[in-house]
C-alpha cells in the first residue's frame, strides 16, 4: 500500500513531488513513509524515464513483472 500511497502524492502534491524529485528520501521521511528498496528502485526508474517520454500504466506493470508478490 505504501508505494500506491507515494504514487498519490507525487500525483496530487505539488509540494511532496517537488520534494521527491529533489530529495526523495527526505520527501518520504516528511510523510512518514517507507519503501523497500526494490519500490524505490521501481519508483525512480520509472520516474526518471517519465522524464524523457511518456509512461504508461501499462508501462510500470510490464516494468514490475519480476516482482515477487
């Protein structure tokens, strides 16, 4: 739940995205948040890569396909 959590804020918070893109572990600190290091990862490269070109949904689920669940 906490990744879908951080995903919200990115999405709705002005404030904790521009933090996040700045200093994400600071950014999660301030919420209260953790993510595993595999979320983070996941996370971050997605992120990074929706800085170059446009990511889908679709996207991040074929990205998370080696999760283990």
């Amino acid at each position: 739940m906490t990744l879908a959590q951080v995903v919200y804020n990115i999405s709705n918070d002005t404030d904790f995205a521009s933090r996040w893109h700045s200093n994400p572990e600071a950014a999660l600190a301030e919420k209260g948040l953790k993510l595993s290091k595999e979320e983070f990862a996941f996370l971050s490269k997605g992120l990074k890569r929706g800085e170059t070109e446009h990511v889908s949904l679709q996207d991040l689920v074929k990205m998370s396909s080696n999760w283990r669940y």
